[in-house]
C-alpha cells in the first residue's frame, strides 16, 4: 500500500495535469473570442480568490474594477507562457492550503498631518506635581485643587490602538495610559450667574454632582465657581464620549471612553449663539487642570479636543452626533492650539459624514476641519480613480472592520452615560 506522503503528491500530480488541459483549452477559446462556461467559471474563482486577498475595500474595487476592463479583450498568451505558469500553480497545489490567521496588509490612506502649524502650536505644559495628597481633596504644584468628596471608580482602563501607518493590523496595541482629553459641557439646569442666584447656583451645582458620579458620566467637572471635582478616578474609563473618532499622527482612537479623559464644564453650549459658555473662573480652572494632565501624562496638545468633534453616529454615518463645544471652545486661554482647524479623523479614515448642523456650519471653526477633510477624502479617491462615494463606503467598511476587532479582543463595548 502506497504511504501517504505518496498518494499526496499523485494526486497533486493528477491536479496540475488536469489544470494544465483546462488551461490549454481555455487558450484557444481566448484565442478564438469565446470561453464556454467551465472556462468562465475557473476564470471567475480565480479572480474572486485574488479579490479576497486585498482587505482593503478600496484596493479590492480597483482590482475587480481593472478586471472588468480587460473582460472583452482577446488575450493571445503563448501557450509556453501559461503552461509554465500553470506549472508552477500545479507546485503549490503539493503543499497543504490554509487561511493565515493574519489580516493581509492593507494600503492605508495616505497620512495626514493632524499636528496645527508650528506657528500657533503651544508650548510644551510647564511640570506639575501633586503637593498635598488629603483625603477630600488633592493640591498640585500650578495652583490647581481637586476637590474628591464624589470620587466613584469604574474599572482600569484598557485600549486598543491601531497604527495609523498599518490598518492591516487589525488588532491594534493595548494600551492603559490616557491619550487625550474631551472637553463637554454638562448641558444641565444654568441659572443666572448672580449674587442673588447664589444657593440656586450652589444646588444645581451639588445636584449636578451627584448625578454624573452615579453614572460615572465624566473624570472631572469645573462647577459654575470654577471649582474642579473628580468624578471618576484617572486609573479608570469614564462614560463620557460613546460613539467617537480620533487619531493622531500615530494611531487612531475607537470609542473613546477608555482611551481619553474626560473634562465637563458645568455649562450649555449653543453652537448658534454669541455667548461663551463658561465663565472666567471656569477656564482659569480648566487651563490649570489641563496643564496638570498633559503634564503627568505626557497628552499632545492635538489630542485635546471638544466632543463635537470626535462624536460620531455609526448608524447613519454622520459625524457631530453630539454638538457640546462645536464653536467657542477657547483652545487658546486653555494653553492648546486652534483645534477646530484639524481635519476630521472619522471623516478622512472611516468615510463619516457631517450631521445636518455641521454640513451648514460653513465658516464656522467646526465647520472648517469638516471642509479641509472633506477635501482629503476628495483628493484620496482622485488618487485611486474611485468616485467620491464608492471610497467613502470602502472606509465605512474600514470603520466596522476595526470595530469588529475591537469587540474580538474583548474591549469593553462603550456607553454614553452622560447622555449630554
């Protein structure tokens, strides 16, 4: 009886010569301008096999695009040609096929800067340290106070990271240490800000507490007085941004409440409205507090950025789901660049579309990073000779692709418990 190993190679053997019949075949009908079905068909699993080996949506509709061209042209290969070629196929059929557990490399679009110029980029934060560690509250080095009487903990924080240079790395890096900040308002009851609204001012603002550290809804809140307070620890996520993008030039942020802080001022944005949502005394507090992370945590300045910005609605692919600080988030008195300006990461890498009031915003400061994206995402399908829409659907695939990696490897699927 005949070993294995040797009914192996026969049976390879038997393969490649019946391919290499189907390819002589299959010439002379390309030769003559007709393929009957069988040769149709080998023709069409061939393509369909080298198809799925590109991961890339975009890259995949280039490759069946260009085989579409080339469907109804006479092909007169030398017969040589092919059966060497088939020759050497029939030499991998010996080997055993299996599917790599890698993902295939994918071509990435082309890196954009989300980095503001060198001439409005803002010093690097003075260091700060922690001076007094007591019970109720914790005192840093800038002046900064951290009141902790509302101190909850959620869990550690833990994240993937995918390398904005290689998207074919699916799984991403896991991280633990914080990559940016969130800016909100907490879009709660705002009484007048008056001497005599005094204990309405001071029971709001005790209410407010109250309920976002039920929810765990944010890491800090700067109150109406310009007091900071910690809601939930620095260790741990909070339930602050839901649905949300971001990247910088190194890597891109999904769902961004185990990866960024988050920072409420107790406040209403209206995106329409001349009136700066927060108070003098709030963006003293605030500047000083961001000092104290970007310090401690080593955050570019490009990763402090207002919820409008990175919130996200995978729904319906549009992006600004939520508008808290879509205009006057003053990047500037907080010791940070003009954000507003970058272009929209969900927008250049996963294809998102503005929210109605953000399509309007024209020269509004959010309106103007969702052009200069838009105007990206214009540029990148021109390189590849897609139409606008297909490469933005190719990208939304992209967007579920990393999702669904995310949920794999078991990060912890992300809720908005501020509901703001």
């Amino acid at each position: 009886m005949l070993s294995w190993r040797f009914r192996y190679i026969f049976a390879g053997t038997a393969r490649t010569k019946t391919l290499l019949r189907g390819l002589t075949a299959q010439h002379y009908y390309w030769s003559v301008g007709v393929a009957p079905q069988t040769v149709r068909g080998i023709t069409t699993r061939w393509i369909e096999w080298r198809a799925r080996r590109r991961t890339d949506p975009a890259e995949r509709l280039q490759f069946l695009q260009s085989r579409l061209k080339r469907k109804r042209r006479r092909v007169r290969a030398p017969v040589p040609a092919i059966t060497l070629g088939l020759a050497l196929a029939g030499a991998a059929l010996l080997r055993p096929w299996s599917r790599s557990s890698e993902v295939p490399r994918v071509e990435s679009p082309r890196l954009i800067s989300t980095q503001i110029s060198t001439k409005s980029a803002p010093a690097a934060p003075p260091h700060v340290w922690l001076v007094e560690n007591a019970e109720r509250y914790d005192l840093y080095s800038n002046g900064l106070r951290v009141e902790n009487q509302y101190l909850a903990s959620t869990a550690p924080r833990k994240y993937l990271a995918f390398a904005r240079a290689r998207l074919d790395q699916a799984a991403g890096a896991w991280r633990s240490e914080p990559a940016g900040i969130v800016f909100h308002t907490t879009e709660s009851h705002i009484a007048p800000f008056e001497e005599d609204q005094n204990r309405t001012l001071r029971r709001a603002g005790e209410g407010l507490l109250e309920y976002v550290s039920r929810r765990r809804s944010y890491h800090f809140v700067i109150d109406r007085f310009g007091r900071v307070f910690r809601i939930v620890r620095e260790t741990d996520y909070a339930n602050h941004a839901g649905n949300s993008i971001w990247a910088d030039d190194t890597s891109i942020y999904l769902n961004l409440n185990q990866s960024f802080f988050g920072v409420a001022f107790e406040a209403q944005s209206n995106p329409d409205g001349d009136q700066m949502p927060a108070n003098s005394a709030q963006i003293h507090a605030g500047r000083i507090l961001v000092e104290m992370l970007r310090s401690r945590y080593a955050i570019p300045a490009s990763n402090c950025v207002a919820h409008a910005q990175v919130s996200v609605n995978p729904g319906n692919g549009r992006v600004g789901y939520h508008t808290d600080w879509a205009a006057r988030l003053p990047f500037g008195e907080l010791g940070l660049g003009d954000n507003y300006l970058c272009p929209l990461p969900s927008v250049t890498l996963f294809g998102f579309q503005p929210d109605g009031s953000l399509a309007e915003a024209g020269d509004a400061p959010l309106g103007q990073g969702w052009q200069s994206a838009l105007e990206q995402v214009r540029a990148e399908a021109a390189r590849r000779e897609l139409p606008v829409e297909r490469y933005r659907q190719a990208l939304q695939k992209r967007y579920r692709y990393d999702l669904a990696a995310q949920r794999t490897h078991g990060v912890p699927e992300d809720s908005h418990g501020s509901d703001r």
